[in-house]
C-alpha cells in the first residue's frame, strides 16, 4: 500500500524531518488528498523541503505532478471539498506554524507573508476592477492604509514592475492590458506587502517566448530587491537554470529528487529527472543530426499516471527504462546519494553511470 | 459613444414603427369589432343601424387609412376617443398608469431584492441543505402561475387574518400605500424573483471557479468580501439583461393579479377592453407598453457600460 510509503518516505528522510536552524520555511510530510468520485487521489503525497532567506527554490516536474496542488497547499487554498491537507502536515514560516491557524489567522498571512503568482495572467485579473484598485486591496487588507495612501502605493508597485506610464495604467481595466503587463500586475500585488515567500506557479508558461524571458528577470531582480525567497514552480527547466539555486523534482505527487542546480543538470540520479532534461530541444542535438547522434528530441515514453490509481513499487516503473521488479514492487527509499542530493531510486547508482541527456 | 446612442434612437424608432403595425394587424385579424360584440349581444342584427356605427367610428375606412388616422393622431398626441366610455383614450389611460407602474416597480424591487441574495446564498453554500431547499423554492416560483398564487395569498389572508387588504386610490400614507400594493407586487414578483435567483446561482457557480476569485483568496481577502465584491459584481452582469426582460414580461403578470386583487390598473383595463375591442385603447396601451419595453431595454444596455469595463459602445 502506498500509505505505508507514505510514511516511510519521510522517516528516511531524517535531516527534512527537523527543521534546521533559519530556515524560512519548512513544509514536512506536506500531504494533500482530493476524496473524488474515482476515489482517493493523492495530489500531494508526504513532501518535504525547506527554504532559505532569499533563496530560490524550483519545483519541477510534469502536469498532473502536484507542483500546483503543494503550492496551493501552502497557501491553504486547496477547495475543500473535496480537497483536504491531512492534519499530519506542518507548514512553519518563519516559526508560525501555519496549519495551526484559524482561518482569520490565515487570512493575514495569505497576500502578507505568503503570496502567489499565478500560471494565467490573461484570467487571474478581476475584470471589472481598476489594476489599481486590485493592488490597492492588499495594501487595504494587509497594510492599514487609507484609500489614498494605498493608490499611490499602487502606482509605485506599478513602476516597480516596470510598467511604462504607472499613473495612467493604475486606472485602467485588465482587458486594457497585454498578458505580459497583466503577469507584471500579478507580480504588483503579489510582492505589494513585501512577502517572506513569493510563489510563482508557472508565471512564464502562458507568456509569449519574447515576454518570459523579462517576466523571469523581473521576478529575479525584484527577489534581489527585496530579499523574497521565492518558490519556482515550472515545468521548464530552462527556467530553472536561469532563476534558481536549488531544485525539486517532482513526480506523481511525490518528491523524487533533490539537489542544488549545478548537482541536477551535471549529475542527475532519478531516470525521471534524466528523462525531462533529454526532452529539451538542444541546438546542438539538431546540428549533430549528421554526426553518429541521431539528432532527435528525446521524450519520456507513456503518461503520468493517474493518482488514484499509482502503481504498488515506484511511481515511475512502468515508463522508466531502468526498471526491474523491484522498482515495480516496492516504493524507492528517499536518500541523500551523494552530500545534499537526494533522490527516490533503486538504480540511481547506474543512472549516474550514464550521461545526462 | 455618441454615435451609438443616436443609432440605438434610430434602431428604438423603428422597432416602434414595427410594432405599431403589428399591433394594428394582429388586434384588427382578432374576429368581430366592438359593432358584432354590440349587436350580438344585443341579439338584433340591424344591418342599417351596424352599418351607421361602423362608419361613425371609421371601422369602414381602408385598413391602411385607418392605420394612418392613429399614428398621425399619436404624433400630434390625439389618441382618439374610447369607443366604450367615449371619453378620449389619453383621458382613460393616463390616470390608470401610476398605479401599474407601482405596482410593477415595487415587484421588479421585490424580485430584485429577494433573487439576487438567494441566488448567492445558493451559490456560494452549494449543495448544501440550504441550496437545495432554494432550489425547490425558485423551481415553485417558476411552476405556480401568479393568478393562483395570488388566490392562495388572498384566501390565507381571509383564513387567518379574517381581513383582505382593499385597493384604495386614496392611502393615508406611502407606506399605507406600499403596503397595500406589496402584496400583489409579491405575488406577481416571485416568478421573477424565481427567474433572478436561478439566474444569479449558475452566474455566481461560473464566476467562483474563476482564476481571479482564487486571486482574491491569495490576496487574503475575506470570504464574504470575496463573494460580494469580486464574484457578484460579475455575475450580476447576465442577471441585469434578465430584470430588463422581466420589466416588459411583469406587465402580463400584472394582468391577472390586478383583477385577482381588485386594482384599478392598467393591465386589468386593457383585458377589459380587448374584450370590447376598444381599439383606441388597446392599440395605444400596447403601443405604451412596447416603449416601456424598448426603452428598459435601452437603459439596461447603458447599464452594462457602467456595469463591465469591457464593454464600450463605440464605432
């Protein structure tokens, strides 16, 4: 049963198990079921990770992962029903443990401490309000400042983003804006109270190539600006490379690998992990098409399971190259391989005897 | 935006010049004229003495001419005279208005306030005990015609209260008078009420799943302010386009709960008169109700202007 491994993937984890000291946030045994009519789905099932002052952090993996499911989670803003955190979750941001919270509690915290950048910006807007006024609302909630004192903070955050023209803007509507201004909206009133943690959930992914790329600075100067720890959620790991220092994988609702940029793209140890970084186009693979390289764009063969039904042994069995029977019957102990690189596999050893991608 | 209120005047003109001729035709294909009605209750056909009144009150006259004699009267503000009371129309119709108009507004108020809270209520406790008991509440309001349902109403007062509130053209005070006007405005409005918070659930279901309610509730705002200022303000938007189609729909509720309750309104007297076939009067009080409609029409598409940013009305 997977619950059984639900619960020693953490205990085999004992350096996550105890908050270290200074951390800004640590999130143990995060644990989110969604009770649906198919039947028990583990979105999110005994994640652990902690975060530093000022760091940024990337959880990675494909849809359906929980990469969403844990950052939602933090916020506590999983729908429930038919979502729920289990009770043996412990979120502590800067000490506060935050699944203790009432809701009123959590209230404050949500837009103040923790905030979030969401994947569609074209949608995350409030049609019928003013950007300005919509910045404005967590200066209110959060900030205690008059309506005057927080539109004139509203046309500060607007500059701070970079938008040209801030005091014209801050009155327009979202339909005025294109999806890059609005994602820098977003990022107004998600950084507008200064948070200790900034989550960005895919904050790129519905952006025009041209435009990601400025998003993704934006969000990188602005962390440097204003010390944020971020937590960078994306499936592209050219995101990663760019913005982060430390990377989780993630795979069926489970951490899988865990290891500092460098650790990650030079020396994977999870097939997975070896599997996302082949399936990204290199130039130099299409070039190499004449050469002994077949020159074609690797891809993970088979889907991402569905997560009420997850195989007995590893998640990944069934679509890694790697796999044997063991794989298949009994769930990979979550170990630290080599000094802070963690990783879910019984073949890691032979994974890192191949090469990357 | 200029430019599109004067072609939306233009447009109103000739929906109004459309439905003066449908008007004329339609009451003009309906059998026998107000001289059969008076002859065959009478029970005596005199061709000569029918004849006589047909031509005193123009009936002989071409259709078209006919038609022409009522739209240059209506220009000049002439609505000729009742056939029935022989008084002029305008003089008939104009005192009778007020009451209706009333009686209509405080019904779409009713239906307003009582819709739009349910429905979010509704919404926002879906499936819960209390969703499905305002369910069952809108689908009667939807299924029970408001002449039995104003039945019902007067009968319960009779039962338990042994007094029936009396329509008097002379109330002591305006809430004598709202008073006595709320009960039928109740029963006419509950079907509208019915049809607004139906209406005011699905579009607060469809705008809770948004991606900006979950903004809202990452920002930390408050439930109810997440509700009422974010999720409402826009799911009242489809809800205004439906007041504007009940405003015009009220009226032909208004008809039987003004005879039901006794009311010397407009609508009771334009059933009274399409069994007389007062022409003047029925084609003039239609023609009223008609731009009643357009016009509420009008004002609800100016509201969405002021409603949703989104939408401008310019060329």
């Amino acid at each position: 049963m997977t619950s059984t491994n639900a619960a020693t993937a953490p205990a085999a984890n004992p350096k996550a198990a105890t908050p270290a000291e200074g951390a800004l946030l640590t999130v143990q045994d995060l644990t989110t079921y969604f009770f649906t009519r198919q039947g028990l789905v583990k979105a999110v099932d005994g994640v652990s990770f902690e975060l530093q002052r000022g760091e940024t952090l990337a959880i990675v993996g494909e849809s359906g992962c929980g990469k969403s499911i844990t950052a939602l989670s933090l916020m506590r803003l999983v729908p429930d029903p038919p979502g729920r955190i289990l009770d043996k979750s412990r979120i502590v941001l800067d000490g506060v443990d935050v699944m203790k919270l009432d809701e009123s509690a959590m209230r404050k915290v949500r837009g103040n401490d923790i905030s979030m950048i969401f994947q569609e910006p074209m949608t995350s807007l409030n049609p019928v309000m003013t950007v300005g006024d919509q910045i404005a609302e967590v200066l209110l909630l959060h900030q205690g400042m008059t309506k005057a004192e927080a539109t004139a903070k509203a046309v500060d955050m607007l500059r701070l983003v970079k938008i040209p023209t801030p005091e014209q803007r801050v009155r327009e509507y979202p339909h005025q804006l294109s999806g890059g201004m609005r994602q820098r909206v977003m990022i107004a009133i998600a950084v507008a109270c200064n948070p200790k943690v900034l989550i960005a959930d895919e904050p790129t992914t519905a952006l025009d190539v041209t435009i990601q790329a400025q998003i993704l600075d934006l969000i990188v100067e602005l962390q440097k600006k204003l010390g944020t720890a971020v937590i960078l959620i994306t499936h592209d790991l050219g995101v990663v490379a760019e913005a982060a220092q430390r990377v989780i994988v993630m795979y069926a609702g489970r951490k899988v690998e865990e290891a500092s940029v460098e650790d990650l793209f030079g020396a994977s140890l999870h097939p997975y992990t070896r599997g996302l970084l082949a399936s990204i186009p290199r130039l130099d693979l299409i070039r190499g098409a004449e050469d002994t390289s077949p020159g074609r764009l690797q891809e993970i063969p088979g889907i991402v399971p569905a997560l009420h039904d997850l195989p007995k042994g590893c998640a990944f069995a069934p679509r890694c190259t790697y796999a044997d029977e063991r794989c298949k019957a009994e769930y990979p102990a979550y170990e630290e391989k080599r000094p802070g690189h963690w990783a879910a596999c019984w073949k890691s050893e032979i994974v890192a005897g191949g090469t990357n991608g | 935006m200029a430019t599109y209120i004067i072609r939306r005047f233009f447009l109103m003109i000739l929906t109004l010049i459309g439905m003066s001729i449908l008007i004329f035709v339609m009451l003009r294909l309906v059998p026998g004229n107000i001289s059969d009605i008076l002859f065959d209750a009478a029970g005596m056909v005199n061709e000569a003495d029918k004849a006589r009144l047909e031509a005193e009150l123009g009936l002989d006259k071409p259709i078209i001419v006919q038609y022409w004699t009522w739209i240059s009267g209506l220009m000049t503000g002439d609505l000729g005279y009742a056939y029935v009371s022989e008084k002029p129309a305008l003089d008939e119709i104009l005192p009778r208005i007020p009451v209706t108009a009333k009686l209509a507004l405080l019904a779409l108020i009713f239906s307003v306030l009582i819709g739009v809270p349910l429905g979010v209520i509704s919404a926002v406790k879906q499936d819960s005990i209390l969703d499905y008991s305002l369910r069952v509440f809108s689908l009667s309001g939807l299924s029970l015609p408001s002449f039995w349902l104003a039945l019902l109403i007067l009968m319960a007062f009779v039962h338990y209260f042994g007094w029936i509130p009396i329509y008097t053209d002379k109330p002591a005070s305006i809430w004598h008078e709202i008073g006595l006007l709320s009960i039928p405005a109740l029963a006419v409005g509950f079907r509208a009420s019915a049809l607004i918070m139906r209406l005011t659930r699905s579009s607060m279901l469809e705008v809770l799943r948004q991606d900006y309610i979950r903004t809202a509730r990452a920002k930390g705002a408050s439930t109810a302010s997440v509700n009422y200022n974010h999720a409402l303000r826009n799911a009242v938007l489809p809800v205004i386009t439906i007041i504007g189609i009940e405003a015009a729909f009220l009226i032909g509720g208004l008809i039987v709960t003004e005879t039901v309750f006794n009311i010397p309104g407009v609508a009771r007297f334009l059933v009274e008169a399409i069994r007389w076939r007062d022409y003047p009067i029925v084609q003039n009080l239609v023609m009223f109700i008609a731009v009643v409609t357009v016009v509420v029409n009008f004002l609800v598409d100016m509201a969405y202007v002021l409603l949703d940013p989104r939408i401008k009305y310019d060329d």
